[in-house]
C-alpha cells in the first residue's frame, strides 16, 4: 500500500487529480478515499478507479497523509464543522477551493498544514498550469508529494508569497476563458466571411494551437513572432490595427486587472 490520499468532494477537478495519480502510480487506487454525498458519482468513482468512497468525510481522512479538500467555495461551511480539530497532525490538506485563502482554511480547518493549489481546466486534459503556495508547517516531504501530483495535471510554479495566487487566479486559472471567448471570435468571424462553421473551426483551433508551441519552442519573444508574420502595408498589420482602434490591449489589461481584484475581494 502507498500514501493514503483522501479527498473532500469527488467532482470533475478530484477526478482529474485522481486519474493523474492513479495513471503516475504515485499511490495505487486501493489507497485513495473520497468523501462524496451523490451516490451516483460514488458508484462512479469506485466503478472507474477502483478506489474508496465514503459518505462521511472523516472516515474519508481517517488515516490520510494528504487531504485534498475540491469542494465548491460554497460548501465550506458545511465541510469545515466535520472536519475543523479532527485531522491528524500528519495529515496535510491541500485546497483546490477558488477565494479560500490560507487563514480561512487553517483557521476553518483548525489544522496548520495546509497547502493552496489554483488550477486550471485544461489541467482535466493533463495540460494545465498551476500555481500553488503552503503554510510553515507543511513538511518538504508533502510539498514533494504535492509537486509529483501536480506535474501530473501540466505544469506547476510555486509561489513564495500567497499574494501571487490572486495573480494567478486571474492569469491562469480564469485564463482558459478569456482563450475561448477569443477562439469562438475567431471562429465566428471565419463563418463570417463565408467558411462552413467546421473548417473555420479547424482553422481557428490549429492556428491557436500551433501559435502557443511556435512562442514555448522557439523561445522568442510574442512581438517578434507576431512581426515575421506582417508584411509592410499588408492583410496582417491591417487587421493588427484594428485590433488597436478597438482597444484590444488595454481590453485584456482591464479584464486580468478586474480578475485579480475580484479574487482578492473574495479572498477577504
């Protein structure tokens, strides 16, 4: 038997981090318990993963080295009663929670060891980015078990100041929208000029796709790439001008910028 890795809800983001650490063999799934009040999605869990499923979540963390609490923002006040004063002092639990900050989890918690991960979705498809932070009292040896799962989901940063979350939640962690929202522009706007909704689509998510792997494989700088692709007097500056006229800069500046203060509005 490897780690005991109990988790507080069993939803899409839990399933994500179990498959990722199921599929690394980081601990076998005999050894991973959720805490889950559908009966279906329990029934789910065990079919699929062959794991433990409680409706009670201490018996959930009952033994775990890591705790990982993936509950929605709203749900805390019911899971911090069940749990605050009752997990072992090895026990580290590690929040997925959007806006709990550090002294909301220790002190709803009353447990000191705790460890604050901001995903995102495209971690469901093992090609996120996370930024994550920890209390004091966590050990190295939990911030290592932490990092193995979390490389798991795609790519992790840790982050010193938890100040930095805030900043990630709104450059990584609601950046997946923003990227949609511009793909479903660029899609529409290729039906627009008269592509069947399909091909423009092809078009669209290749082109976004193979754009981000030119700028993380080359190395180079996004205004270089983006001025090997302009011609003099040609189709590309004069789309890039109107992107100026229409305030595309200071549009995303504005959206991250209103991001960030809604997270740490939330933070408390």
């Amino acid at each position: 038997m490897g780690m005991k890795i109990a988790f507080i809800g069993g939803g899409v983001m839990a399933e994500a981090i179990i498959g990722g650490i199921v599929d690394a063999g980081i601990t076998p799934a005999g050894s991973i318990s959720v805490g889950e009040p559908v009966e279906s999605r329990r029934q789910y869990l065990e079919d699929t993963y062959g794991l433990t499923t409680h409706v009670d979540n201490l018996e959930a963390v009952d033994g775990a080295s890591l705790t990982v609490l993936a509950v929605k923002p709203q749900s805390l006040p019911h899971v911090f009663p069940q749990l605050a004063g009752k997990l072992s002092e090895d026990n580290t639990v590690l929040s997925i929670v959007a806006g709990a900050n550090m002294t909301t989890l220790t002190s709803g918690l009353a447990h000191d060891a705790v460890i604050r991960v901001m995903p995102n979705t495209p971690a469901q498809i093992g090609a996120g980015m996370t930024m994550w932070t920890s209390s004091d009292s966590v050990s190295e040896a939990a911030k290592d078990a932490t990092r193995s799962i979390l490389r798991t989901l795609g790519e992790e940063v840790y982050a010193h100041d938890e100040g930095m979350i805030d900043m990630a939640t709104a450059l990584s962690a609601s950046g997946p929208a923003y990227v949609f929202l511009f793909i479903e522009a660029l899609i529409d706007a290729g039906v627009y000029l008269g592509l069947a909704r399909d091909v423009s689509r092809q078009l669209a998510l290749q082109t976004v796709l193979g754009s981000t792997q030119l700028v993380k494989d080359s190395g180079k700088h996004p205004a270089e790439l983006k001025d090997m692709v302009t011609s003099p007097g040609g189709t590309t500056i004069e789309a890039l001008k109107a992107f100026e006229d229409g305030g595309f800069r200071a549009a995303v500046f504005g959206a991250v910028s209103a991001a960030y203060e809604k997270s740490r509005a939330l933070g408390g």
